[in-house]
C-alpha cells in the first residue's frame, strides 16, 4: 500500500464517524446546525477518500 491508499482510508473513516455522529445527533438532539456540519463534513471526508482510493492504481 502507498500513501495516497493509506490516506484515502483514513479520509473514508473519517468521513463515515463523521456521518454516523451527525445522525446520532439528528436522532437525539433534533435538527440543529452542528449536526448539518457533522453530516456535510463528514460526506465531503467519505467521498474524498473513496475516490483517491478508487484513483490508486494497485
């Protein structure tokens, strides 16, 4: 594995703690605007790491 997978792994986790804490917060807290930041930064951070993972050759 290069760096640029590595990387891009740890952006899709990222990401995607990002976006299960953004809907744990809509589910509790109801709609507020942290949980609008949690769940676009936490879509912009998966998407960005899957496709530099998709963009790396084996």
């Amino acid at each position: 594995m290069n760096v640029k997978s590595i990387f891009g792994a740890i952006l899709t986790l990222a990401g995607l703690i990002g976006l299960i804490y953004g809907g744990v917060d809509f589910t509790k807290g109801g709609v507020s605007q942290a949980s609008f930041v949690y769940v676009i930064m936490g879509g912009i951070f998966f998407f960005a790491g899957i496709g530099l993972i998709r963009s790396t050759k084996a």
